[in-house]
C-alpha cells in the first residue's frame, strides 16, 4: 500500500508528516522528497526510528555525509553532476570553444548552496573564473537585480541551480533585460519540468541541463520506451530526470524488499546495503545501483542533455550522446 504525504516544500512540515507516516500510517520505508532541505529532516527522522530512506531525487552531496545508518541514494549528488558539467566545457574548450568563465545563480537553501560550493571548488580547478556568484531568495518574487549582476559580469556560460517558479521567473527576466549567455547549464530541478518549457520553453533553446535520464537511451535499452510508454498513458507526459529517479528508487526499495523477506527496519536496511543491481536492469544510464558506506550510488553515471525544438538531446558523455552539443547555444 502506497502512502502519500505532501511537505509543500517544508523542512518542518516535512519532519511533521514523516513523523505522522511512521507512527501513524506504520510505514516501513519513505520515498522522497525532492527538496534536498526537506530530504534532510525527513531522513534524520527516519534514522530516529530505524525506519529507510531511500533519496529519490535530492542532490546535496552533504545528505549522505552525515554517517546515517538508513539513508540510501540510488542517483547522483551534485558533485558528480557538476563533474560532468566541467568535463563537458573542458572538452569544449579543447574543440577550439571559448570558455573561460562561469556565472553561478543559486537559491538560498541546502539544496543551492551546496551546489554552489561544489560548482565554485571546481571552477578553481579546473581553470574557470567565477564571473559572478549571486545567491538569491528562493521563491523571490523578483530577480531583476540579480540578472542585472549576471549581465553586467558578461560570464561565458550561467551555472544556475533552481527550482520550477525560481526557473521561469529566472527566465523571463534574462529576456526582459537583454541577458543572453553564451550557454545556459542547470542544476535540473525547475530545469528539467515540463512546465518550465511550456512557459518560457522558446527562450530555453540549447539549454544543457545535468540528468540522471535520457529519452534516447530507448534505442540502447528498450527497456526505456515501454516504461516511457506506460507513464506517459497515466500522467500524459513523458518521464523525466525527476519522474524517472523517483521510479527506479520506488523498484530499488521493491528489489531489497524482495530480498529481505520481511519489512523489519533492520533487515529491510541490511537488504539495501546489499544492493547490487546491473545498470542494464534499470532505465537509468548507470554502471549500476550500489550504495558506499554513506548510501550513496557512485556508479549513478550522470548525462547532460540539451532542449532543442520541443525535446531534450543526450550530448554528453560521448558513448551516450546522439549529438554533439550546439555552442553556444543560439548558434
């Protein structure tokens, strides 16, 4: 029986329902909770009561350094994203591409910061000046100054790290004040929501975005196509990096179910300890799901995907793109 709870995106209403769902309810594992500030809350209750956590979506690298026993997360942090997002602009700039700075945007909570300080430590190493570093207020109901500071820093490339209204506000006032960028790389979250791109989808063109799923994995992994196909008839949409790393946490908890036999706390966290689960048996682009001591998966392999037309393209790394990246993005 599924159980769901709605923390409105609360860290406190999050502790509180978490709370309710285990006492309450009698649950035996939680599955959440996108905001990597709620995801903190929830999971320290759940360690409270032996009780799973399996991190469906939540990317601060810090949740899983916090030596809890029952915190796992199939996908992964945003250190490996970020990687990945440097990895491509250092190939890039090998091409010929001119590449020298980062503008970094980020929203006021674990979630923001945490991305900002991995995306700032490896700005330094790998060779990038930080044109800018602009923290804002989440759900800020403007942005106007900050866009003007990201204009005026004339940066080579915008890191932002936002969540859906945060995104499309971001957005129209980029186009209301003239600010275009030589390339757009996000943080996923707003994004990668379909509701960002029927928004402001038209000013989102070549957009690169950090993903823990593509579409075009279908031609690979079949697998991907009838998932796809069977989601998109109940919810009308296609699945996305948020929808489909909420599925395969759902089948991650299944497949330790399974295997513990019973849905004692402690058997049920000895089981996903021991996951061991072939990225060929999973929708995702990964080597495999297996969480290190801190529950964390180090083979989620992430990808970056670009919105051309109406749809996202894989274009890195090279044995999962379908197409080279557009430099720069309105080229």
């Amino acid at each position: 029986r599924l159980v769901i709870a709605d923390h409105q995106g609360d860290p406190q209403k999050g502790r509180a329902e978490a709370e309710r769902l285990i006492t309450q309810d009698k649950v035996i594992a939680i599955v959440g909770a996108y905001q990597s500030s709620v995801s903190a809350t929830v999971s320290a209750v759940c360690e409270r009561y032996g009780v799973p956590f399996v991190c469906a979506d939540s990317s601060s690298p810090s949740l899983s350094r916090r030596n809890l026993n029952y915190f796992f997360r199939p996908a992964a942090n945003d250190e490996m994203f970020s990687a990945a997002m440097f990895d491509l602009m250092v190939g890039l700039r090998k091409q010929g591409k001119t590449i020298d700075s980062v503008a970094l945007f980020y929203e006021d909570t674990i979630y923001g910061i945490d991305s900002s300080n991995v995306q700032r430590k490896l700005a330094s190493e790998r060779g990038y000046k930080v044109a800018a570093d602009v923290k804002y207020k989440s759900s800020s109901p403007s942005l106007t100054a900050e866009v003007q500071a990201l204009k005026s820093a004339g940066a080579d490339v915008l890191l932002p790290t936002c969540y859906t209204n945060d995104a499309i506000l971001l957005t129209k006032t980029m186009s209301e004040l003239g600010y275009k960028p030589k390339a757009i790389i996000a943080q996923a979250a707003g994004f990668s929501e379909k509701s960002v791109f029927d928004a402001v989808g038209e000013r989102l063109q070549g957009l690169i975005s950090r993903a823990s799923f593509s579409l075009d994995l279908a031609a690979k992994r079949p697998s991907v196509g009838i998932v796809n196909d069977m989601f998109r008839k109940r919810a009308e949409r296609d699945l996305n990096d948020n929808t489909s790393r909420q599925f395969t946490a759902m089948l991650v908890l299944a497949d330790a179910l399974n295997r513990a036999g019973s849905t004692e706390g402690a058997k049920l966290r000895a089981a996903l300890a021991a996951t061991d689960i072939p990225g060929t048996h999973t929708i995702m682009p990964w080597k495999k799901v297996a969480f290190d001591s801190g529950g964390q998966n180090s083979d989620a392999t992430p990808v970056l995907i670009q919105y051309v037309g109406t749809k996202f393209v894989t274009v890195f790394p090279e044995s999962a793109a379908v197409a080279p990246a557009i430099w720069p993005m309105n080229a």
